[in-house]
C-alpha cells in the first residue's frame, strides 16, 4: 500500500526509536573493539566527550561501520566515532518487491540484507512515487562489481537510483550532518551541539529577508548557523621528507622507494620544529647549526634508517592533522613503501595508501598540493595571486616566503644545510595554514561545512564535486528522488544556441568589440554575481527549466526555446540564490563594517570568501557533461540571460548618453560618466533586471587594441591593471617579459594626453634594443627560454607533441628522468624539430626569426592601442615581414 509523505517519516521515526536500547551496548562493543585492535597506534573511542569538530568520515572496513573522527579543540586530540545506528548502504530501484524476489541472484547474494517499500518526491516530473530501497550488508555488495546487486537489478531491466554514491557521503546525508560543526558524544550517541544565533542577527535577518519566500527564509536559519560557530585553531603538524638521489635531479620514485630517507622535517603550529637526519658515509657531521636554523629546533641524527622512520611514524601518530605539500603523491607515499622495504609490518606503519591519497589511521592528512591546486580556490579565494601550484610559486605569493635556492643537488648538501632546506620547505607549508589569521584553515573548515564534506575528501576534490554533495544532501534532507545523469539528458538535453568558441557546447559570455585606442577616466561597472542573481531572479534549476507543465511554457527565457516552470522554486535557484544574498547582504557588508572588531570583520570577511568561491562555480557545473545533475538547457540560459542583461544595460546607458567603450562577460567598461549618471544606471539595473551593478575600478586611462580580453589599465594610484596581454605569461622569455614591463612602467606614469608622446618615443626606443640585441645574439639563453610544466607522462602525448614535450624527449636521450611537474625550458632553434632544452642548446643555434613572431604577438597588444606600427619601429623591411609571417603561420599550424 502506497504510504503519504507525511506517513512514511513517521514510521521511520517509530523504527528508529525501536532501535535505541541497542545502541549502548553496541557502543561499548566498538569502543572496546577500537582499544585492542592497534599496535602501537592509541586510538580513543570513548562513552563521552566535551564539544568536539566533526572533521572526517568514512567507511571502516574492518567493522563494518561509518567511522567519524572527532577534534577536541581543549584536549587537542581526535577521537573516534563508530556508528552504533545500524546504518547500511542501500539504492533505489523502480521494481517492486515481489519482481526483485523473483530475480536469480538477488535473494541469494552474500551482501543482500532487505528491501523496504518507501515514497519519494520526483522533482523531473513533479510528483510523488514509490520506490523500492535494496539494502546492503557492505559498500562493494551495492555497486563496485559485475556481480553487485546494482548490476543484477540493472540486467534484470531494473532502473536504479543512488547506487553511485559513496557509502560515506550516503551517511552523511541521511545522518544529516555537517562536517566542520560541533558535536558530542553522549553514551556513546553522537548529538549536534546547539547552535546559538545572536538575537540581534536575527532581527536583521529578518528585516533584510521580509520581501522573500517562506521557503528561502526557513533554509536562511540552517545556513546562518553554519557561519556563526568559529574554527578551533586545529593542533597540527607539517611534514616534509628528503629522500637520496644518485642521479641529480632525479626524483626518486616512491613505489620502487629504493633510495634511503636522508632527512625529515616537522613543524607544528604550537612552536614545536624537529629535523631528524640520517647518518651518511663520507658526508661530514658538523659540530654546530649555527644560524641556519632556529635555536629552538630540534635536531637529531640517526645511525638507522629504520629508527629514523620508526621515530617520525610515532611523531605523526600523536598529532591529530598533518600536512604535507604533495604527500599523497610523494612524501607519505614514499615512506609507506619505504617502511616495507626496511621491513615494518603494515599495521607498524600509521599511514594507509589508497587508488590517489595517502590516509592516516591515527590522525587526517591534508595535502595542500592538491588543495591550492583547485582552480576555484586559486581564483576566488586568493585573487589568482599565484599561478602555478607549486611550494615555492604558493608560498612565494601569499607569504612573501619561498624554497631555499640550492646550488647543488640535495644529496651533495652538508648535513646542516640539508636540514636548513628540508625545514624551510615544512616551515612554508605549516605557514600556508596560518597565515592571515589562519585564513586557509578556516576556510576548509567553512567549504565542509557549505558542501557536507569530510576533509580528506574536500581537499582533495574539485569544486563540482563540492557543489554536487551540497546537492545531494538537499534531496535527501527533503526527501527528493536524486536522478540519475541521463534521467536529465532524456528529458532535457536540447542546446539551441551556437557556441562561437571551439570545444564549447553552447553560446557563453557576451564580450563587446572594444574600440582601440586610449581612453581617459573610464569607470568600470561590474554586474555582481551575474550568473548566480540570473539563476535566482528566473528560478532556474534541473528541474524547473523545460518543467512538464504546459502552462509554463509561455514563461520564456530570451533569444532560447527554453522555458521556466512558474508553480514551483527551483532548488538550484533557492540555494545560490541563498548563498549570493547572503555574502552581499551580510557577509561582504559586515567584513568592511568599522564598528566591529578586527577579529569580527576577520571572520566575517573568511565567510564572504567561502561563498565567493561556492556561488561563482555554482552555474558552471551545470554545463559539464560530468557533473551528475548537467542540464544543458539550464547553463545554456544562464548564459542567455547574462548576455541578455549585458545587452539591455549597454541599450540603456546609450539611451542615457553614456559611451560604453568595452563589456567583457559582467562588466562594462563607461568612459568619462558622470556621477549622477552612473547611480542612476546602478538604480534602473536593480529595479528592471533585479542585478546589482557596482563600481569596479576606475582607471586613470586604459588601452584598447582590436583584440577582446587584452588590455592594459592604469588606475587612479597608478597601479597596473593587465588583462590577457602575452607579455605577462608565465611561459614568456625573460626578455620579452622584461621589455614588455618597461613598456608598462613607461605607461604608468602617463597622466594627461599630452604625455604620450613623450610615452610613445621612450616605448619605440625600448622595443627597438630589445630588437637590435635579439638580431646581434647578445641575449643568453636563460634570456630567450620559454618555460612550460610537463603536465602528463610523456608516454601519453600520443596525438600531438608540443614543443616543450619534444625539448623533454630530447634530455631524456642524454639521460635525464622526466616527469609530470618539472618545468621544462627551451629554446627555439634552427633544426629539424625547431626547440632544444636550454641544457643542450649553444647561442648561435638560436632562430631570431622565431622570436620576432612572438615579440610582434606580445608588442603589438600595447602597440596597436597608442598607433604605432611594430615594424616601423623596428625598421624591419617588407622581405623580414614577410619571413615573420610566414614563421607566425607555420607557428599557429597544427602539428
């Protein structure tokens, strides 16, 4: 019999109450389970705790259990949590009971526990249906195998829902927890610690949120909990190893581990620093650090390697978070295989390697290689200050602090000076967590909390997969059908408009042809958060664009097909709609409020950042066709709907005589408004399209050329503002870069019109050395390298090989390992394969022909905005243009 909504959640809590004597005693059961099964490793289980962090969760295979990690911010210690609920792993099919009775194989199976009829909400087909739940004895028995029982019903011509997500996501959801959130154990039950929320933020909440819907008011006070309890400051501690090389600059392999650890470095965030070392033949043993490390730390030499490692697993074992930068590729993957090696028993080593993580059984890693690598965090949270994701690039940016420059390979180095080195690289990667007041720590902490993530899982994943857990949780906290990927695509995988960009699957960003030439006092108008207020002002969602109602259908989306249901909110809209309301009308104000304290506006500033980064992935992910949710119809009219705001404020501000000289995909660039202007455009944009448009910068002048996304902007402190230009580029020779930044210099002290003449002589001058001594060799070829990182194994550039993969296949036949990371530096050379690794190449073998093209590319992007014609200045003759063009169209032909 079919049960209402209403019915089912209530005979789920009777079954629940059923259970509660049960948990005690099976409490007591885990905990002792927990004391005895560890050599060596304490691992606490108790019957109650004080307020503790709830930071990881996960399966444990050995038990059978969810097992959740605990932080006691007084204690400073984890403890553990097994689940003592009877929870199971479970998926949803449309047959009924008696059909999966009477499939071979289901009943009989080893992981098979029960069915349960239960009531879910469809959101694709707005309506209530009956579904039957398969219960699991373990994970691998739901899906993982061709005998699972996912792939039974799915032969047997079952549909399946849910059977994809990981057992301990499943438990997060269903549990309702929130990761990053204080909880308790309370005879041996986990209880979430009551959250108080200032009475004088209600009465402003309230206020600002008067005007909206019932429903986003009731998910507002969830939400505002999340961002009102503060991050413990986490005991912690950064590892970093050195390992033996024979061959300089070879990086030791961690699976073949065959090379002795000659150095480990620790450094925690309680003041405690440790380097221990290991005792080598013919290297000297100095008697004094010196100065080359601080005084108070710690350092110890070992005869034994195996002693040396025994100390650190015991060291690793007592903190409840370690660090590392790279450690599940390299620094805890090499001592794990090492340990074998040297012949410890796996249950002596404190660390578990899975298929792409270094995991510890004690305690949490966090890899912050892979957590600065998030192209999101890299962008939204630190402003793009860094741009490639290693130690020293990283810590460089954002501590002002990098890697101790060597002059000779590690394994060549003193005793002391290979302590000095391996401790920097500890001391920058601990530093990486509590700099600005802790800012990275507490922002892992606020994206669990956002996304209902454990933290090993969230530092290691990208943004979608963020986005697509908070997702998940919503249904099933509201009890909503989760689809599957081409339960979307079936029902809505049209895309009407053209992509003008190749690889792309429909029409993206407005850019608006800019008008070259240089452009004084230009304010630049930025629609805030465009894509996340068009997703809540038209109620986009999976569900609700293209819904099944026809009466929606005149509800149409501009220049699309498309169409947005009017009977209900979309959930994508409620929750970014949310989120963007509340960083803009809270977060962002109170972060620059002078009348709270730097530790409130500190705070507060943490929580705008985080929702910076989750509302400004929040619409992409809805057009990859790898996010579980992908709905090209929705990412398709989001575009539409920017460009269509886009279009309609230009049409506007030239009805108000403003000039609009550049728009560029949620800002326009308006050259000499007036004031009262402006606020009147930013007032009509409110009320007409329910967008915020603010002001963004002003520029002293700005220099336009033909090319969209490149320009060079001046602002009013005469700082530098650099949009696409070529010359800035990481993998740009030296001596372009350094032309091109004179050039900018040059630019920056420009004030009136009248100046640039004078600007233009100076900037004709530079660029013709720069020519002259590129013609005349006099450049070396550190000077002339083009530097590029090898992204993937050069075994798997099978279908084309870029010019920094050819220099790399050259230094391999000298010799030399290559791997994914190095940074590979060439030259562009007069041979057959036209580039030589700066290691192999000689001055006189150097294509001057070559270099002209890319030094025409990158000045022509400023040149051509100030009318100045590159080979003019360059006295290059018609026979020299035409071998540059030439060479550029042999440069963009693809290989």
């Amino acid at each position: 019999m079919s049960l209402t909504l209403d019915q089912f959640i209530s005979k789920r809590r009777e079954k629940s109450k059923e259970g509660e004597p049960k948990r005690e005693e099976r409490g007591r059961r885990v905990e002792k389970e927990a004391q005895k099964s560890r050599l060596g490793y304490r691992i606490e289980a108790p019957k109650n705790t004080g307020v503790c962090y709830l930071l990881s969760i996960t399966y444990d295979g050995k038990s059978g259990k969810a097992l959740l990690k605990l932080y006691d911010p007084v204690e400073e210690k984890l403890y553990f949590w097994y689940d003592n609920t009877g929870h199971k792993p479970y998926f949803l099919t449309n047959l009924s009971k008696e059909e999966i009775f009477n499939i071979k194989g289901v009943l009989s199976h080893e992981g098979f526990d029960h069915v349960e009829t239960i009531e879910k909400y469809d959101l694709l087909h707005d309506k209530r249906v009956v579904v039957t739940k398969i219960v699991a004895k373990d994970p691998l028995s739901v899906g993982g195998s061709p005998n699972s029982l996912r792939e039974i019903i799915k032969r047997a011509g079952g549909k399946v829902w849910e059977a994809r997500i990981k057992y301990h996501n499943c438990y997060i959801f269903d549990r309702k927890l929130i990761p990053g959130m204080p909880y308790r154990v309370r005879d041996y039950s986990l209880e979430k610690v009551k959250v108080e929320i200032p009475k004088e933020l209600i009465n402003e909440v309230v206020k600002l949120w008067e005007n909206e819907s019932e429903e986003e008011r009731g998910m507002l006070r969830e939400w505002l909990e999340l961002f009102q309890v503060p991050v413990p400051d986490i005991k912690r501690v950064a590892v970093d190893i050195e390992v033996y090389s024979p061959v300089p600059d070879r990086i030791p392999d961690p699976k073949e581990a065959e090379q002795p650890v000659i150095c480990v470095a620790m450094v925690d965030n309680k003041g405690k620093g440790r380097v221990f070392l290991l005792k080598r033949d013919n290297v000297k043993v100095e008697n004094e650090n010196s100065d080359r490390l601080p005084s108070e730390v710690e350092v110890k030499i070992f005869d034994e390697e195996r002693d040396l490692l025994e100390e650190i697993f015991k060291i690793i074992a007592e903190y409840p978070v370690v660090l590392t930068f790279n450690g599940d590729n390299f620094d805890l993957n090499y001592l794990w295989h090492r340990a074998l090696k040297l012949g410890f028993q796996r249950d002596e080593i404190p660390i578990i390697l899975t298929q792409d993580a270094a995991l510890l059984k004690t305690g949490i890693h966090i890899d912050l290689y892979k957590f600065f690598s998030n192209r999101s965090i890299q962008v939204y949270a630190f402003g793009n200050k860094y741009r490639e994701t290693t130690l020293d690039a990283v810590a460089s940016a954002l501590l002002g602090i990098g890697k101790i420059q060597l002059n000779k390979p590690i394994s060549e180095l003193s005793l002391y000076d290979l302590a000095t080195y391996c401790y920097r690289d500890a001391e920058i990667t601990l530093r990486l967590t509590t700099f600005n007041n802790g800012l990275t720590m507490k922002l892992i902490i606020l994206f669990m909390r956002i996304a209902k993530m454990s933290i090993e899982d969230l530092t290691r994943q990208g943004i979608s997969s963020w986005i697509r857990n908070l997702f998940h949780f919503e249904h099933r906290k509201n009890e909503y059908l989760i689809p599957e990927h081409n339960d979307i695509l079936n029902m809505k995988g049209i895309i009407a408009t053209k992509a003008t960009i190749k690889g792309k699957k429909y029409m993206g960003a407005l850019v608006i042809k800019p008008k070259p030439g240089v452009h004084f006092r230009v304010i630049v108008l930025d629609f805030a958060s465009l894509y996340p207020s068009v997703i809540k002002r038209w109620n986009l969602s999976y569900e609700t664009i293209r819904c099944p109602h026809p009466e929606c259908k005149a509800n149409n989306i501009p220049e699309t097909p498309h169409w947005v249901c009017t009977k209900r909110k979309g959930l994508t809209a409620l929750i970014v709609g949310l989120l963007r309301d509340m960083r803009v009308k809270i977060y962002k104000r109170k972060a620059k409020d002078p009348s709270l304290s730097d530790e409130e506006r500190n705070w507060y500033d943490v929580v705008q950042r985080a929702l910076k980064v989750f509302i400004n992935a929040s619409y992409g992910v809805f057009g990859s066709d790898k996010f579980p949710l992908y709905c090209p119809p929705m990412a398709e009219s989001t575009t539409a709907l920017g460009r269509y705001a886009i279009k309609t404020t230009i049409a506007k501000a030239k009805e108000m005589n403003l000039e609009v000289i550049y728009g560029d995909t949620d800002s326009l660039f308006i050259k000499n408004p007036p004031e009262e202007k402006v606020k009147e455009l930013v007032k009509w944009a409110e009320e007409e399209l329910g967008i915020d448009l603010e002001v963004d910068k002003v520029y002293r002048y700005v220099t336009l050329s033909e090319r969209k996304k490149n320009y060079v902007g001046v602002l009013e402190d005469g700082s530098i503002d650099i949009k696409g230009l070529m010359g800035k580029k990481r993998n740009t020779p030296e001596f372009l870069k350094k032309t091109f930044l004179e050039m900018i210099k040059i630019l920056s002290t420009v004030k009136t019109p009248k100046d640039f003449e004078t600007a233009k002589d100076e900037i004709r001058k530079i660029a013709h050395e720069s020519y002259i001594r590129l013609k005349s060799r006099k450049y070396s070829l550190e000077d002339l390298a083009f530097k590029v990182m090898l992204s993937k194994p050069l075994s798997q550039y099978t279908k084309n090989t870029p010019q920094h993969v050819k220099a790399a296949l050259q230094l391999t036949k000298y010799g030399k390992e290559v791997v994914p990371g190095d940074i590979i530096a060439y030259v562009k050379v007069r041979s057959s394969t036209g580039v030589k690794p700066v290691q192999l190449a000689r001055i006189d073998e150097i294509d001057e022909e070559k270099y002209l093209v890319h030094m025409q590319t990158i000045f022509d992007q400023v040149l051509s905005a100030l009318g100045i014609s590159f080979n003019d200045i360059m006295g290059i003759s018609r026979m020299d243009k035409f071998m540059i063009e030439l060479e550029e169209k042999r440069e963009l032909k693809p290989r």
